[in-house]
C-alpha cells in the first residue's frame, strides 16, 4: 500500500480557511494614523485574519510590524475589528504585538467578531462592541493541506494541544473566568450578542452604533456587514437568524458592496462596482485614484522636464525672447514649435530688411544710378528693377547665411 505524507507546512485555523503562507501576502490589514483620523489612530480588521498562514511565513509578520511601527508606541490606538477569524498564528501575532505596546489598545467591534478575530480582541486592553455586534468563540481547526501518515496525525494532535492552551489561557486572562469554564464555552462553539460577550467578561463596554450591522444569508453562507463568517447561516443562532436580509441575487452570484461601519467599498477584482461621478470613484477607491493621480503627475513632470530640455538644445540658434515665451510665457510650446516660430521670425525680419533696403535705395536715389556697363557691352549702365531685387535679396540671404571663407 503507498503511504501518503504531508511535507507542506501545517495551516491552524480558527475560521476561514487560508492557502500556504507566501512572501507576496497580500495585506489584510490598514493603519490610519492620527492625522488621518482627526483623533486616535486606527488599526482596521476588515475580514479575514490573513487568507493565508503566517506558520512558517516571515515575511508578512515583518510588514505588519513595519505598519504598527509607523505608529508611535506611546500613541493609543482603536483597533476596529468586524472578521469571522482566519488563521490562529497572524491573530496570536497580532495580538502579542498589540498588547506591547505602551499607549493603550482599544478594539471596537463592529459587526462581528469571531474566532481567531476575538484572539486579536482577547489582547487588547479595552474592548468595546456597538450594541448589535455578535461574538464567537469555538473549537481550533486544523487544515493538513495534504495527505498524513499516523505520525502527521500525532503532530498535528500535539500542536492543537498546544495552541488550544495557549488560546485558552488568554480568553482566561481576559473574562477572568477559569480555563475550565471558558473551554466548556469553546467546545460549545458559543454565540453571544454583543451583552452575553460582556456578561461573560470578552467584551468591557457596549457603544452605540449609527449602522446597524447587516446580517445575510448567501447561498447558505453566513455574511455580517459583508464579511464572511465561519460555518453555514444554519449553524448561526436563532438570534442571528432573524435579522437576516434578503441579498441581491445575480447570475454570477452574490455581490459584496458594502464594507463594515459604512466605509466605501474597495474593489478587488471580484466584486461589480459601479460609478457615475469622479467623487464616487474617489470614495470608493481611494487607493487607485491616488495611484492614478500620483502616476501622472510623475508624467506630467517627466514630460516638462524633457521639454525645457529640447528647448535648451535649439536655444543657441533661436533669439532669447522667443526661448523665454517658448519656457515660462503664456504661449510655451515644445522645441518643434520653436523652431517653426523662429523661422517665421527670421522670415518677418527678413522682409523688412528687404523692403526697408528698396525704400532708402528709392529715396536716396540710388536705384537710378547705373553703373559703368562692362568692357564690350553697349547700354547705358542703368540697372533694370529686377536686377536690384536680386542683388538685395543676395544680401539679404548673406546676412543670415553668411558664405564661408575659403
């Protein structure tokens, strides 16, 4: 019989389930810092606890770290939590490095918070829940992401022994009530509103709340304010039940518009969005206008930067008031239409030279004076009209095609 084993690294999930860790994460978190906010910087839990496992990963765990650091240490932050859990390693890293911090940590739940999320929430040091916001709690899953043998098997027993004490441990610490007491909860899989959360200690204030949290059913999938939450709608109690809306049914699926706490939608691809005004497009993706934005004025800058730089390349061969205009005037133009101006000037000037030479020529009398006519020629030596024309239309060219020597 071929034995099957497992060599890839081993996912343990308190919810959603997550993919093998990758040093191109992408980021499942944002910070906001105090400028941006008006008030206390912000730290947003917006879905999954990570989509794939820090086990094993170095990379993002570092990045998050870089994000928080940019954050004084001093500073307090709200932690703004509305998830349905994902993976156990990123919330018990997230955490620990939360409750480090000096200035307080407060998380506000808003919507939702469960499994791995109310790891995250047991770290903080004030937790805070809008009235209608649920909490969930329930037992550690593992992913093997693979076949395993009897050993694979004994391993993974061993980490989930493990991983279920520590997290246990700190929901203790946090409700102060006993590991017995908050592991009998747990294996329970428990549902509470945002006052059974309090009354059990998870939560430390309820707040209230200008939105009320959305509840939706899709396809058997359980949703609060657009995100995902473990499990099938059928596994939510009866009190999350009732206050399920009807979701808007396509063709393709559901479509998820909405962000938690009536923040504006960000589209990953995924979802159909649409917008009928620039103001709409900037409310709903900010961080694309400001690439888009940010992208052509780099442009913009390039562009002028070349374009004064051709201009100084012609500008030895073009009069100085015209390379002024052409740079900083009100009719600036490229190197191209420069020279197309230049050459309209110099063809201006050119005229009057001619027709102010014929003017003196005709005033001074010298257009009737003839000269000696050559050796062997008879005529009166008066040139014709013609004959001055050319003469001075030579010099003219001359003057600004000089003939060099030689």
């Amino acid at each position: 019989m071929r034995e099957h084993k497992c060599n890839s690294k081993l996912l343990f999930l308190n919810g959603a389930a997550a993919t093998p860790a990758s040093p191109s994460n992408k980021k499942f978190w944002e910070f906001r810092n105090a400028a941006e906010t008006g008030g206390t910087a912000e730290l947003l839990l917006y879905g999954d606890i990570s989509r794939t496992s820090w086990w094993g990963d170095e990379v993002t765990p570092q990045a998050f770290a870089a994000d928080l650091a940019t954050i004084p240490a001093m500073d307090d932050l709200t932690v703004r939590i509305c998830s349905g859990g994902g993976d156990v390693w990123a919330a018990q890293a997230i955490g620990a490095m939360l409750e480090n911090r000096l200035g307080t940590v407060t998380a506000q739940i808003e919507g939702i918070c469960a499994s791995a999320a109310t790891i995250v929430a047991s770290h903080c040091k004030v937790v805070k829940a809008a009235e209608d916001a649920t909490y969930m709690i329930h037992p550690i899953k593992v992913n093997p992401n693979g076949f395993v043998d009897m050993e694979g098997l004994k391993q993974l027993m061993d980490a989930l022994t493990v991983m279920r004490t520590n997290v246990l441990n700190q929901y203790a610490k946090k409700t102060g009530h006993t590991v017995e007491e908050v592991a009998a909860w747990m294996d329970a899989t428990s549902w509470w509103t945002a006052a059974e959360a309090k009354e059990n200690g998870f939560i430390d204030e309820i707040t209230e709340s200008n939105q009320t949290a959305k509840i939706e059913n899709r396809n058997g999938a359980l949703f609060v304010n657009s995100i995902a939450v473990p499990g099938t709608f059928d596994d939510a109690p009866e009190f999350v039940r009732n206050r399920a809306v009807v979701a808007p049914a396509t063709t393709e699926g559901f479509v998820n518009n909405t962000d938690p706490a009536g923040k504006p939608a960000k589209n990953d691809g995924g979802n159909d969005m649409e917008f009928k005004n620039a103001d709409e497009l900037r409310n709903g993706c900010p961080d694309l206008v400001k690439e888009i934005v940010d992208e052509a004025h780099a442009e913009a800058q390039k562009q002028e930067r070349d374009r004064l730089a051709a201009i100084d390349e012609i500008a030895d061969a073009v009069p100085s008031d015209l390379v002024a205009e052409a740079k900083y005037g009100d009719k600036a133009c490229s190197a191209e239409q420069l020279a197309y101006r230049a050459a309209l000037d110099a063809k201006k000037k050119g005229h009057k030279l001619l027709d102010d030479t014929e003017d003196d020529a005709d005033t001074s009398g010298a257009n009737s004076v003839g000269g000696a006519a050559p050796d062997g020629v008879s005529g009166t030596g008066t040139k014709n009209k013609n004959q001055t024309d050319a003469e001075k239309r030579a010099m003219v060219k001359n003057l600004f095609h000089p003939k060099k020597e030689g």
